[in-house]
C-alpha cells in the first residue's frame, strides 16, 4: 500500500510540475528571420 501511495504522489508533483510549466510558458515573440525562403536561379542547384 505505501508503495501505491508514493506512487501516486509522484504522478501527482509531476503533474503539478508540468501545469505550472505549461501555464507560465516562455513568453516572448517568435523569432521573425531565418526560417524558410523561396530558391530561385542558382539557388537550386
């Protein structure tokens, strides 16, 4: 039994640990260059 309840008492702080990460996120903007651009001529080959 006491191996059940450790058990779930780990499930539960993790669970707690991921909502709280998971609501305070990183913020912040997306980055607005690099990414993906169009080739065009010689870029293709």
């Amino acid at each position: 039994m006491t191996m059940i309840r450790r058990a779930l008492m780990a499930l539960g702080v993790a669970g707690l640990v991921a909502a709280v990460l998971r609501l305070r996120g990183s913020g912040g903007t997306p980055p607005s260059e690099g990414g993906w651009r169009e080739l065009s001529g010689p870029d293709l080959r």
